[in-house]
C-alpha cells in the first residue's frame, strides 16, 4: 500500500491494489465529551456503505491493540483497510476511556457497558445522516460484538455483524472459566459473587485470588454487563446478521458462535478455519498464538475481509 500525506486536507490518500481510499481523523460529541476515531473512504465520490468497527474488552483501542499490555497486532485497522479497499468506508474509534477518547472516564468505576452502547448507537445515528452513505452497518469484534447487538437494535442499523463475540452472558462465561480452576471453596465463594453482581449488588468482601476479576471498581461495569444476554439481543434483531468466528481463537469458542446462530436461525453462520481472535490465520500451538497477539506484521485472515465485505454489499 501507498499512502501520500494531503496536508491542505489533512487527510491520508492511500492506493492499495484492489483500490483507493482516503484516510481523516474524526469526532463523535457523546454525553460527557468526545470519542476520536479514523474514517476510511473509498474515493470515487459515489455513495457507499459504511461499516462502524468496535474493538473488543478492556483497553483495546480503535486498531485492535492495547498499548497497556503491550499487544499490538493492527487487527482492526486491517480490517477497516480491507473493507475500503473492496469499496466500503468504515469508521473505528477509540472507546471511551481509552488511548485518545481516555478523557471521558475519571475513574474505573464509572465504566459502564451500557455508555458504549449509547455511543455506538449515537454515532450510527450521525453516519445515518451522512448523504456519502448509502448503509450503515455495525462490526464489533469480542465483547464488542456484544455491544453491536444491543446498538444495533437501537439504531436501527441497515445490517449488524459479531466477530469472535460472546454467545452467552458474561457471568455465565465466567462461570464456566474459572469453575474446573478454582478449588471448591473458592469455586463457592466465586458463585456467591457472581450471583450478587447478577442481583446488581456489589460486594464488600472479595478474597485475593479473586480481587484482579471482581475488584471494587469493576464491579459497577460487570453489573451493567451482566445484564445483556447476547442470546436475546441477537434474537431481537429484524436486520440481516452475520456471525463469524476462527476456529483457533483461545478465547471465544465456536461453541459460542453456534449459540448466537441457534437463538437466531436467520444470521448467516461463518466458521473460519485457522483463524484467531486476532484475527489471524494462526495454529492453536499456544506459543504462536500468544506471539500473533504483538505482531502487527502478521495479516488479517483474507476471509474475514472478503467475508464481511460480500455481506455488507449484499441487500
């Protein structure tokens, strides 16, 4: 790829072999402040798609890395590029609280999944108003698919798309994670705790081994999490949906995937062999899988791009 800095526009031109596009920052005004991203837009001046990304749990950024735990892997910029390069603009941003958009979270508890939701929902509603727009379309990878389910809805988005995301609730996730690691009277103490965050009560009392999941300040976002089952919330769609999912993501099983198709038997279900939850085409060997986490070098896995792209131009 070739990109050519335009300093009067201040925006990037880039040519890639399978087309051209231009590259801008943009803002999106939110209750509280401002989230920061980047659009991506194919050149040609006609009318296009456009598909909003989502980055995933903790603090992931608008490209898919987090600087934080030092995982750079350029996962979703790849993706953006891909899409634009097949003729669909795309729009990701950093979430609030993260990298540029850190500014609208003060404390760890004032995180609540219910906040990102609103933001996705407003800047689907401003791409909606965009005339270079012919559809919006949602993509939240992870706990951002999550996310993408409940905007969606909301912003009566024109498609919805979940990658690597989570069929079942957070609490039950944990759940099953952590019930054959635990030994039984901290698995006892652990369901305790789940099922007061689940009641929307927190708790005082959290044992060491436990304190890294459910300190005190993180206990408001997993109430607020707990609450949206991704079962129902793909289920209430009337879109079109598409899920995909690698089968050597370590992470979200393709157990999952099947879960989000079974509550909703009109999604389109697409299992990518040999792909990670980076995104990549990388064995389940655990040493490769950790190193793809931190390399940016690594490509996306071209089905994804190719995948999301026939369904986004499909009407």
């Amino acid at each position: 790829m070739r990109c050519k800095l335009l300093l009067s526009l201040l925006v990037l031109s880039c040519t890639a072999r399978a087309g051209s596009y231009t590259e801008r920052s943009v803002t999106q005004a939110v209750a509280g402040g401002t989230l920061y991203g980047t659009e991506l837009i194919p050149e040609g001046g006609a009318k296009v798609p456009v598909v909003l990304l989502h980055s995933g749990s903790g603090p992931t950024d608008r490209d898919g890395n987090s600087e934080a735990a030092s995982l750079l892997n350029n996962s979703l910029r790849m993706l953006a590029e891909s899409l634009a390069q097949q003729g669909i603009a795309t729009v990701r941003y950093d979430k609030r609280g993260v990298a540029s958009s850190a500014g609208l979270v003060k404390e760890e508890s004032d995180l609540r999944l219910d906040s990102y939701i609103d933001d996705a929902v407003v800047w689907m509603r401003q791409l909606r108003a965009d005339q270079r727009f012919s559809r919006v379309v949602m993509a939240g990878h992870s706990e951002g698919a999550l996310i993408a389910l409940a905007a969606c809805q909301r912003a009566k988005a024109d498609a919805c798309v979940s990658i690597s995301g989570p069929g079942h609730p957070l609490a039950d996730i944990l759940r099953d994670q952590l019930k054959p690691k635990l030994p039984p009277a901290l698995a006892g103490t652990n369901e305790r705790i789940l099922v007061s965050l689940e009641q929307g009560k927190q708790v005082d009392e959290v044992p060491p081994e436990l304190m890294m999941l459910y300190r005190p300040s993180v206990q408001p976002y997993l109430i607020s999490s707990f609450k949206t089952d991704p079962r129902k919330a793909i289920a209430a769609l009337k879109m079109p949906v598409l899920i995909v999912q690698g089968t050597t993501d370590i992470q979200v099983s393709v157990k999952e995937a099947q879960t989000l198709s079974a509550a909703a038997p009109t999604a389109r279900l697409m299992i990518i062999e040999g792909m990670n939850h980076v995104l990549k085409m990388v064995p389940a060997d655990p040493a490769r899988q950790r190193a793809s986490y931190s390399d940016a070098g690594l490509p996306l896995a071209p089905q994804l791009g190719e995948a999301v792209a026939a369904f986004v131009k499909q009407r």
